[in-house]
C-alpha cells in the first residue's frame, strides 16, 4: 500500500500546504481532557501574526543568562521596549527590571506558557532556558527535564498559537563520530552530553513540527559565545570568558582545557546579530531550518598569544579538567556555515585580534591596549 495511503488511513485526512505539499494533519495533542493543543487549520510558514508596519511582540525564555539581556537590549531597539518580554526562574538584578517588561516564567509549567503568550498576544518566541554541557553531565535529570520537557512546551505553545519560534542548538549537538574540521550542516549526529542529545532532539523535533503542523521553527547552532558584560551558564567554552576577566585582574589564568583544544568560538554581537536577521529572513530564503554560524576557531593556546599582545606580563597555565576536556575533544574544530552565508547573508564582524581588543576594553584595559598598539 502507498505510504501516503496508509499514513491517511492512519492519521485522518491530510491538509496538504500549499507551499510545500507537507501536511498539516492533526493536532499535537498530549491529553485531549486537560489540554488540546490545537494547530490552527490555517497554520502557516508566515506565520507572524502581525502586519508589515506592525512589530512583533516577543518572548525571550531563560532570558537573564549569558544571552539573553544582550538580547532583549538588541531586540528592544529594534520593536520598541514594551513588545519584549524577558522572562526567567530567576529574580532579574535591578538594572534588568527596569530596563523592560520581566516576568516569572518556568518552562516546565505548560499553562503559564499558554496563558503568557495568549495574553501579551506574543508572536515571536526565543527560547533560551537550557542547562549547558558541564553544567547538564552534573545534574542529568534536570537538564532532561529543561532541554527536553521544556521544549516539548515550547514546541506545542508556538505550534498552538501560530508564533515564530526561535531555538538555539550549538556546537554541542555534534560527537566523536561527525567530521570535525570542518563540521558541515549535515552529517553525523552522535553527541555524548545530555545537553547535546537534547538539543538534536531540538532540531529535529522543531523541524518535524515545521513539515507537519506548519510551525516557523528556525534554529542556529551556535559555536561557543564570549560575552563581557554576562556570565557564561557552564558551558565547555566558559574558559574563553573567564580568560580576559582573570588577565586583567590577576595576569594570569588556569585554564581547564588543553592548549591545543580547537574549538568554534564567537563574539556575542555577532551571535545576537545572526539571531535577529535569520529570524527575519523571508521563509523563501531558508533552504533549511537549522543552520551552522561561526566566526573564528582557536585554541587556548592561541587566545593567550593574542591576550599577551595587550596584557605582556599574562601567564596561562593548564590544569585540565577531564569532562569538560573529553567534551571539547568530541566537538567541532571549525564550523562550515556556508549555507547560512548562502541563503540568508550571514557574515561575522569580529576576527580573533577584534574580539580579543574588544573584551580586554571592557575589562578596563583602555589604557593598557593604548599602550600596546
Ligand atoms: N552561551 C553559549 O556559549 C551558547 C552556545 C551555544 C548555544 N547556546 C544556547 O543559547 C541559549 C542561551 O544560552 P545562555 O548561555 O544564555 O544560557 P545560560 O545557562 O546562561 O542561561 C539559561 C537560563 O535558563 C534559565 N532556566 C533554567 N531552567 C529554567 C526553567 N525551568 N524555566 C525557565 N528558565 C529556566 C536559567 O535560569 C538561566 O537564566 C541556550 O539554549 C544555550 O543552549 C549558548
């Protein structure tokens, strides 16, 4: 039997999109009595529920971590304060209150997801909980619960209410067994953290949802992120954060990964940047859902070169912690991001020498790097 026939006879009748021919068929319902989680029939590839002159009204999940501020401060810019909403399970500092709408949300609680994007009628949503690589290995299931439950509410919420929904997978969701240097868009897919199990189900999951019920998923893979004015969440790339903060203050840094330990790295504006422009690429530019970014791949070693340009006196020394080393070891050295180059545009600002000054400026090397230059 045809497998379209059997699907039919097993799923119903398939509405088929005009667009893509991909079927739109069914509900993602997980409990029909407490909670139906009805796709519209008219769900859409466009599916912002604005108007052109209109801006988005925006969510941003697990939003006071490294990312999400930075975030929020590009998009508010951009849509106006008041239509970004930062939310988190954590209280936000002072200055993050009062810079923009805040509200309490945890992902794990399915109906306050509806009831927030129901009533601020949200039509995007960027979804930034997760627990990191170290930090998920330390406490599995919890970050089963984060980065897989957690999506599943997102995915469903997004799907129900026809919102464009944003979410970041990264270097992580590639393992020992997918080419390494470079790491093209498709390829093998074993990782061997929860933290990147999980966001490969992300992936897929989000463009399962994108062929069948119609949901405007987008997803970036982010190599590991250097930011001055946020902490890193216990990543495997914390080191290259950590670094400039301990050069200016102690002219020296222990470094827990080897010298030689490649990996795909990028300033944080670029990062926000990549985010805001892939989600307002028209649909017809996105050959795919999910795609590789990168900017530049270096080892400790090489970082600590370009710090001692600025900083003569830096002295690095390694004492390696073994799971964070075995994880860098199964990840990416360089991240092939030509589709996104292709498709959307894509292009970094910051090169290793310009994010090195950047990040020692803000650490209040001003002086110092005067000197040095
Ligand atoms: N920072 C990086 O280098 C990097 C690299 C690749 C991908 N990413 C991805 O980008 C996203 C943001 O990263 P980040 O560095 O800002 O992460 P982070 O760890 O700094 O912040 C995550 C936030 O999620 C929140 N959170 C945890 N449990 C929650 C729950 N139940 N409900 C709501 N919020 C919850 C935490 O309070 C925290 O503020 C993550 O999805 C991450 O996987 C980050």
């Amino acid at each position: 039997m045809p497998v379209v026939r059997m699907l039919r006879q097993v799923v119903g009748p398939l509405a088929q999109h005009p667009a893509c021919g991909c079927g739109t068929y069914g509900p993602p319902v997980r409990s029909l009595a407490i909670s139906p989680r009805q796709v519209p029939a008219d769900a859409s590839f466009h599916s912002s529920s604005f108007s052109d002159t209109d801006h988005p009204r925006v969510l941003i999940t697990g939003g006071l971590g490294q990312l999400g501020v930075g975030l929020a401060n590009l998009l508010r810019k951009r849509f106006g304060k008041d239509n970004v909403i930062l939310s988190d399970i954590r209280k936000p500092p002072d200055h993050v209150f009062h810079s923009g709408p805040f509200i309490y949300s945890d992902i794990l609680d399915y109906k306050n997801l509806r009831e927030i994007v129901v009533n601020n009628r949200i039509t995007w949503l960027f979804h930034y909980s997760a627990l990191l690589s170290a930090v998920g290995e330390a406490n599995v299931p919890l970050a089963r619960a984060v980065n897989i439950t957690g999506l599943h509410n997102i995915l469903d919420t997004a799907s129900e209410h026809s919102v464009r929904l944003f979410v970041p997978s990264t270097i992580g969701a590639f393992g020992p067994t997918s080419p390494r240097n470079p790491t093209p868009d498709l390829c093998i897919q074993r990782p061997r953290t929860i933290y990147g199990v999980s966001k490969v189900h992300a992936e897929l999951m989000g463009e399962y949802y994108h062929y069948r019920y119609g949901l405007d998923f987008r997803c970036l893979r982010y190599p590991g992120i250097i930011s001055a004015d946020s902490q890193p969440g216990g990543g495997t790339t914390d080191y290259a954060v950590q670094i400039f903060h301990d050069a200016m203050k102690h002219g020296k840094f222990e470094c827990n990964l080897e010298a030689s330990t490649r990996l795909p790295m990028m300033y944080i504006d670029d990062c926000l940047r990549a985010t805001l422009e892939v989600m307002e690429a028209p649909a017809e530019s996105l050959s795919m859902r999910t795609y590789n970014i990168s900017a530049v791949s270096f080892t400790p070693e090489e970082l600590a070169q370009e710090v001692l340009k600025h900083v003569p006196e830096f002295q690095i020394t390694y004492n390696v912690d073994a799971v964070r080393q075995a994880i860098a070891d199964s990840w990416p050295m360089n991240f092939d991001d030509s589709n996104a180059r292709k498709d959307w545009g894509w292009k970094h600002d910051f090169d290793l020498p310009e994010l090195v000054t950047t990040m020692l400026n803000f650490y209040g090397s001003d002086a110092r790097v005067a000197q040095a230059n």
